[in-house]
C-alpha cells in the first residue's frame, strides 16, 4: 500500500495549522479592539470561508493562484514556482477554508477576557508583549487549544478546494480525501474502504482531544 | 508627594470633569455608581486616556493633554487595585507577587508573612479565600513601589465580618505608605474611618472636596449629605430672617445662617433630640417604629402638619426610647444641627 496519501494530508495539515495558528489569533486580537461597526464587517469577511462551498473558495483561489493568473503569474516569473496543482497548493485549500474556525475561536477567548488583568499588568509595569504571552494566552489557552485541533481536523478533511487547486495525482498531490474519491470513482472499493478507516480513526483521536480540553475547561 | 489633576473626558454620553489636588494624605472618594470615581482612577493609572487636561503625580508630569504628554501604564508607576483584584489566575501567589521585579526575594518572603500568605503561597488565586486573594493583590501592588496608591471598592466583594478585619489592615498599609492614598468607595463609614479627607462624586464632577470632619459637619450639597449619611432631608423655601418652611416635612424652622443658595435642609437622625428648646420643638405623632439592634429608629410626622407629608427619621437609644414612648412625642430640631445644602 502506497502511504503518501497520508503523509501528504498530514503535513498539509500540520504546516496549515501552523500558519491559522498565528494568523488567526492576529486577526482576531486585533479585530477584538477594533470599534463595533468595522469589526463586524470586517468579521463577516474573515467568516465567509466557513459558510462558502469550498469549491466557491477552490475558484477564487485558482482565479488568483493559476499559471496565469495575477499572483500565480507573478510568482512563476519572478520564482520560477509554480503555486497550483502541486503538493503545497493543498495549503492554501486548507488554510483559506479552516482560518476561519481558528479565528472564531480565538475570537470568543479574547473577548471573554478580563479587561482588569491586562489593565493590572500594564499598571504593575509589563511590558505588552510579555503580558500577552504570559497573561492573554495562558487566560485563553483553552479556546485556542480547541481552536487549533478543530481547524487541523477541517483542513484534513478538506476536499473541495483541494482537489481544484492541487487535483489529484497519485505519489504527487494526493490527500486521503482525493484519493478515497478517486479510488471510488475508479471501483477499488477495498483500497477505498482502508482510506475511510484511516480517516475515522484519526478523526476520532482529533475529536477525543478536544472534548478532552473541552471537559479541562471546567 | 502629591498628586494634582485637572482632566475633561466625554465618554457615551457622560462628561467627566475632575479637578483635585491632594497632598501627603488619605483621600476617600465619595459617590454613587456612575459617577465617574473609577474613571478618574483610570485616568491617572494610564489605561484610559483623558479628552484634555493635566495629571501630575509627585512633581512629574504623567499626562498634559497641551504638550502632548500622555505616559504609558508602565511608565506612570502608579498602583491600582481593581475591584475584583485581577490577580494573575495562571500564576501563584508568590508568583503574582514577584511579577513586577522592582523587589527581591527577602522582600517578597517579608511581605508573604506580614500578609500571613506563607501557608498559600504555592496556591493559585482560584485556590484561596477572598480576604487571602485581596490581601495578595495589595501585597503585588506594594511590592511594584508605587508612587500613589488607589484602590477601588476594595470591599465589596468580602462579607462584613472580613470586611472589618481588612480595614484594619488597610489602615496600616496606609499609615506606612509615605504618598498619597485614594480610596474609592460608596461606603460613608468605611471612608471616614480610613481616610482624612473627602471627595464628594455627583455625575462626573467633585461637588465637595475637605477634611472628612468639615464635610461631615457641613456637606454643603443634597448629594454629599446623602453620600455622607444623612436621611433626613426636605425641600427648603425662605420665609424671613434666618428662617425658612421644610416643605416636605410642612414645618418653619428657625436657623443661625441661611442664604439664597439653599435649596435643600437637612438632619442627621441622631442630631434630634427631646430636650425641648424654644426654637425649632414640634409635637409629632409616631408613624412607625423601625428597631435596629442597638437603637429605635422613630418616624415622625408633625401635628399641625398635613398627613401626606414625608416623615422625619429619629435615632433614639433603646432605653430612651422606652422612658418617652407615647403616640405623639416632642422633639427639638437644634438649629446648630441644620444642614443647609444647595442642590
């Protein structure tokens, strides 16, 4: 059995939770501060993802990311790179489509905060970088925790905007969710049915955790 | 040490205009929720930034909205103890304690056993009562050597039995700290006992600012009589010389000074008495009689006056009370004990 199905869905996922990780708590530190109005348009866009269909999310991203598209020429020419059907065009798919699950989350963390204990370590003298890391993200850990293993599931079970950007080619760009698909397409029914175990035992483990952390939060 | 402010903010609607100046001295502010005391604390402290104005702490100037001064939290050195105490719930106590790295550890070991926080040191604040978790945060603030210290409603989260004992601690921690000390409450009796002096907050401005025995003795406006206790209190319209018609209580009563401003009189419960004078006695009939633990409170309506009228509380001793008990009593409003207010 060929396991690069595996490990590709794995470290797109792992590297796109990464890169919603820090971007996500950006967004929604930095949302959370912003006046009521802008922030709740400004929140609709940072959503949309979510409620899209990801095949809606899979043609933006080729309108910008193609050959010949503006980002995708761009880069082709000035790097030499190619940004879609290869292996790391899976995490754009993946970041676009579960940035918005960690950015939510983060979201309610932040603005659950006790305003007093950031106000208290200004006040005693820390300075704003230390009072977020050590303060802010220990206060919200639980919510970003969650956050993170929800958006990692979501990008490992990504599909739709995968499979426009990065297609499907087998030991290349194949994720379990493409190749399950095609392997059912092409009625290898047996192989197909390995794939869909691997991918309920490590979506149970991913969900465990979380209740886990959920059930930590008292 | 002193600290002077002149600030103006508009803030939802609200217009907070304060103009204080204390010195080496305990200040109690005095006010109603809303009234803008928290508001000014945040304003000296530097997490709310005033529309215009000045602050200066200590000689130095921390805010002036003119030169476009406006010092960071962190650069103010101001401490603030907030309401809930805002303790550091990922860290222990001592942890919380050594945060701010202006003292050593004999000087946190020092401050753990006069707060008698050794036993819960290790503890994280979730962890310990709420007269440990206050004492934690007074502990924190002392030991980042403030220049100012100001604590907001530090009460009102402890039951009253606590309650007296924190105020005895706060005491000392006041009489030690060499610097100003703002206390912010809407608690008369806890203020006067921990403070010399007596800011009166209404809607954003100062209304009475002195020695807390002046502004008891004569609280000048409606709502520092209220703030400092008194609950007698009754619209007043001048009549003559020196005298004027209470017209919720429907009686004339006689004064030693009275001006155009006064709009409002009032007294204090226990300033009544029944030692009849010449000025100022009226026969009144019992509409109630409130017992409290150690005294009767008596409302009074006066005879010749009309029924629907407000009664006037009386505060009598318990055994006094038992001697003069009758349905109609005679009591003397001593013109001395007038509170003349403006509104």
């Amino acid at each position: 059995m060929d396991w690069y199905p595996l490990v590709n869905s794995l470290r797109v996922a792992l590297i796109s939770s990464v890169i919603v990780f820090f971007t996500g708590i950006a967004a929604a530190w930095y949302t959370s501060k912003l006046p009521t109005t802008i922030k709740g348009i400004i929140d609709v866009i940072l959503t949309l993802p979510l409620v899209l269909p990801p095949t809606v999310m899979g043609y933006f991203l080729l309108r910008l990311l193609g050959p010949k598209r503006l980002i995708g020429a761009w880069i082709l020419e000035n790097f030499g790179v190619r940004l879609s059907m290869v292996w790391y065009s899976a995490i754009f798919a993946s970041v676009v489509v579960s940035f918005p699950l960690m950015y939510r989350t983060a979201r309610g963390a932040f603005e659950s905060l006790d305003k007093n204990l950031v106000y208290s370590a200004q006040i005693l003298g820390l300075s704003n970088t230390y009072t977020f890391w050590k303060i802010i993200m220990p206060y919200c850990k639980k919510g970003i925790t969650a956050g993170t293993i929800l958006s990692f599931a979501r990008a490992l079970g990504e599909y739709g905007a995968t499979s426009m950007i990065s297609g499907y080619t087998p030991g290349r760009t194949a994720t379990i969710s493409t190749t399950v698909y095609q392997l059912w397409r092409t009625g290898n029914d047996s192989l197909a049915m390995k794939w869909v175990l691997i991918n309920l035992a490590i979506s149970f483990i991913v969900l465990i955790a979380v209740n886990i952390i959920e059930r930590g939060r008292k | 040490m002193s600290l002077y402010l002149d600030i103006h903010k508009h803030f939802r609607g609200f217009k907070l205009d304060v103009r204080l100046d204390v010195g080496n001295d305990t200040l109690a502010i005095l006010g109603a929720s809303g009234s803008g005391k928290s508001l000014t604390l945040g304003c000296v402290s530097g997490i709310i930034k005033p529309d215009e104005g000045k602050i200066i702490l200590n000689d130095k100037t921390i805010f002036d909205s003119k030169n476009n001064i406006n010092l960071p939290p962190q650069q103010r050195h101001t401490g603030l103890m907030f309401q809930n105490y805002a303790l550091f719930p990922n860290m222990t106590v001592r942890e919380n304690l050594c945060i701010s790295q202006k003292s050593n550890a004999a000087e946190i070991d020092d401050m753990l056993s006069k707060f008698g926080l050794e036993r819960v040191k290790d503890l994280y604040p979730s962890q310990i009562s709420g007269g440990q978790q206050q004492r934690t945060a007074l502990a924190r603030m002392l030991l980042s050597r403030p220049a100012i210290l100001m604590l907001d409603e530090p009460f009102s989260a402890l039951d009253s039995h606590l309650r007296f004992q924190m105020e005895r601690e706060l005491l000392d921690v006041f009489h030690n700290f060499d610097g100003t000390s703002i206390l912010v409450s809407h608690n008369r009796d806890e203020a006067f006992r921990l403070c010399e002096r007596l800011a009166i907050f209404n809607n954003g401005h100062i209304e009475v600012e002195g020695k807390k025995s002046e502004v008891f003795a004569n609280p000048q406006t409606r709502t520092a009589a209220i703030l400092t206790g008194c609950k007698n209190i009754s619209r007043a319209e001048r009549t003559g010389k020196g005298k004027f018609f209470a017209t919720d209580w429907g009686i004339e009563l006689q004064c030693n000074k009275l001006d155009d401003a006064v709009k409002f009189i009032g007294i204090r419960m226990h300033s009544i008495t029944n030692e009849i004078h010449n000025e100022n006695s009226f026969e009144c009939r019992v509409a109630q009689v409130i017992e409290n633990p150690f005294s009767f409170t008596v409302m009074l309506i006066p005879k010749n006056a009309r029924e629907n009228l407000r009664p006037i509380g009386w505060e009598i001793e318990k055994s006094l009370w038992h001697k003069v008990k009758n349905e109609t009593v005679n009591v003397c409003l001593p013109p001395e004990s007038l509170l003349l207010l403006r509104d």
